[in-house]
C-alpha cells in the first residue's frame, strides 16, 4: 500500500472524528458533514458502543472509515485484530508506535496480506501530552524527539502512516518525504475561537496543510457547532486554499 491512494480518495482530507454515543446520533452527525468531509472516523467510544456496525456508517455516507483504535498489545492479537477490522471494511487502522517493532511489523503484514486497502496508522504522542507528561513518564528529550524516533521505529517496521499532531506534521515530512502519510488531529479552524479543550498540541488547517499534512481530523468543532455542515464546508474550503497556496510554493 503506498501512500498514494488515500491522498487519491481525498484532495482536500478533511476527516470527521464522528465522538458521539450511540449509533442513531453518530448517524445524524455524519449526515449533517458528509457532503463538506472525505472521511469518517470512528473511535473508541461510538466502536465499544456499537461495534462493527459503527464502520457501517461510512457505506451509508459513501465514505472511507478510519477506524481509530490505537491498538497496543502482543503482536499476536494485533495481528488478529488488524485482520477483522480489514474484514470490516476500514480503510485506515491506527496502532501505536510505542507497541515495538515486532507488533508494527505484524500490522502492516497483515493489512497487507488481507489485500483490501487497509492502510495501518502509527500514533506517534497523543496531542494531549506535552513534554512535562512525558518527562514523568521517563521519556527525556521533549516531544518532538520523541515522535521522530517512533516514526522511525515503525517507518522500518513498514509502516507509512503516521499519526502526530500539527507541531510536528514539518519534521516528519521532511524526514520521511512525500511517501508517508500524515495524519494529524488537533485541528482547529481558523475563522473561530476553539478551547484547545485537552489537546495541547494544535493548529489551524491552514498551518497543518502548509507543513504537509495529508488528512486532518476535526471532532469537537464540528460535532459541537450550531451548523456542524457549514462549518464543515469552512473548513473543507480553509484546506482547499491551503493546498492552492502550497502548490505555489
């Protein structure tokens, strides 16, 4: 799988972090952004709600589903586990980098054996940590340093999609260049005033966009706007002029 087909599916990149509880709500909010967004994604709280009926969502909007489920476990079961969500579907998978090489060699072998697109994500540093979380956790060095060097760990594992958030979208392309797909939350629009709520680590559209991000996550300022598909459409235009003003560079 390289890098080129989920750019392909998506010029703008626009992703909907659909964090809602219960199928019926996520289907509403889903409807109110499919026409404006590229992809759905679906996480922890709407999966362990609804299971794999929740990935069912993306046939209904027409959508890929990123199925966001930051698994880190013996690489058997992740192994397993990356079989059934290609099963159901998904078309981007994350794990964490930080579950060692063997486990990310495991999930890009099997999403690659399953042959059905399945792209496997590596989830650098949560955007709600700094580097004060990860000093006490024993990780010296700050973020940035770490995130190039988990990056690194699965780039040679095999894996080419890397999950990190805005600050560090610049460092990782130009480390990994334009064959790495990077994904980045913590995304906020530029026409507002967002709480940053318990990311720590965010930035515009505009900004993730000219440092080389391919999709960008937005939950919580489209879930919670008034107008959650005029908001999405704001959005979706903010990227379309970035990339514009990108290519002119």
């Amino acid at each position: 799988m390289t890098s080129g087909e989920p750019r392909g599916e998506a010029p703008a990149g626009l992703v909907f972090a659909v964090d809602v509880p219960g199928l019926e709500a996520a289907g509403d909010a889903v409807r109110a952004v499919a026409g404006a967004v590229d992809m759905i994604k679906v996480g922890l709280e709407l999966f362990v709600e609804a299971g794999p009926a929740a990935v069912r969502l993306g046939d209904a909007a027409q959508k890929p589903v990123f199925l966001d489920l930051k698994l880190h476990d013996i690489p058997e079961t992740v192994d397993r586990a990356v079989a059934r969500a290609a099963g159901l579907g998904a078309k981007m998978l994350t794990v964490h980098a930080s579950g060692g090489r063997a486990m990310l060699e495991r999930a890009a072998w099997r999403a690659a054996k399953e042959q059905t697109g399945l792209v496997i994500a590596a989830v650098t540093v949560l955007t709600s940590l700094d580097g004060g979380d990860l000093l006490r956790a024993g990780v010296e060095g700050g973020v940035d340093a770490h995130v190039l060097r988990l990056a690194r760990l699965a780039w040679d594992a095999g894996v080419r999609a890397f999950v990190c958030s805005p600050r560090e979208v610049a460092a990782l392309r130009g480390a990994f260049g334009e064959e790495a797909v990077l994904v980045t939350p913590g995304i906020r629009p530029s026409s507002a005033s967002v709480s940053t709520d318990d990311q720590k680590r965010v930035a515009t559209a505009r900004e993730a966009v000219l440092d080389g991000a391919d999709w960008l996550v937005v939950g919580r300022p489209l879930r919670d706007s008034v107008d959650p598909g005029a908001t999405a459409a704001s959005l979706r235009a903010e990227i379309v002029d970035a990339r514009r003003e990108a290519a002119r560079r």
